[in-house]
C-alpha cells in the first residue's frame, strides 16, 4: 500500500476575511480531489514576521510535498505572487485560478518565479 504524498494548506485570515473557513473546506476538496493527505492548515495573517520562511520551516518539519493555498494573493497580497524560496522546497498549489508552481529535479525555477 502507498502512502499518499503529504500536504499543508497555508490561509491568511486577513485576505480571506468571512471567507475564511469557505477557504479552508477549498484546500480540504482540493488535497482529497488530488490525492494529498492533507496534514494541516497554518492560519498566519498581516502581523505574522517573515510568513513564507515559517511556512518554509514546518514545510521541512512535516516533510510534505506540497502547500495548497487558496490563491496567490494569500502570499503576496498586491501582486498574488508565488514565491521562489517555497517552490524551491515545496510544490504549490493555487484553488483559484487553479495552478500548480511544481519543483524542478533539474533544480531550475520554472518560467516566470526565477526573476528572468
């Protein structure tokens, strides 16, 4: 039997606002709907310092594949921007658009992240 590839869900409570919970049942459909074991959902918001390297941390911590969010703006709130530095360790995953920004075995970033 194979274990499913783990998954964390990443929200910012201040982008989601009411939505937050709407947010957080889209990561659940999407992890299930693409075969993630889904391990848990990090809640950070506006105040929270240096988000991306904490999510970096428990990304290594858990040892999981990816990280599901509800859009790009839960990681960069003007430009909706995914950043490098966590698809440099992890795969992410947007709901909305539905996108995935995968790791590269040739240790490349895709087009577009690596600033060319």
């Amino acid at each position: 039997m194979t274990s499913k590839p783990g998954a964390i869900g990443y929200v910012r409570c201040d982008i989601s606002g009411v939505r937050q919970k709407w947010d957080e049942m889209q990561i659940r459909s999407t992890a299930k709907r693409l075969g993630y074991d889904l391990r848990k959902t990090i809640v950070f918001n506006e105040r929270t310092a240096d988000p991306i390297y904490r999510l970096r941390v428990v990304v290594t911590r858990l040892g999981v594949d990816a990280v599901i969010a509800p859009s790009g703006h839960h990681f960069d709130p003007a430009w909706a921007a995914v950043p490098a530095e966590l698809v440099a360790v992890a795969d992410v995953i947007t709901v909305s658009p539905e996108q995935t920004y995968a790791r590269w075995a040739t240790g490349y970033m895709p087009a577009g992240l690596d600033g060319a």
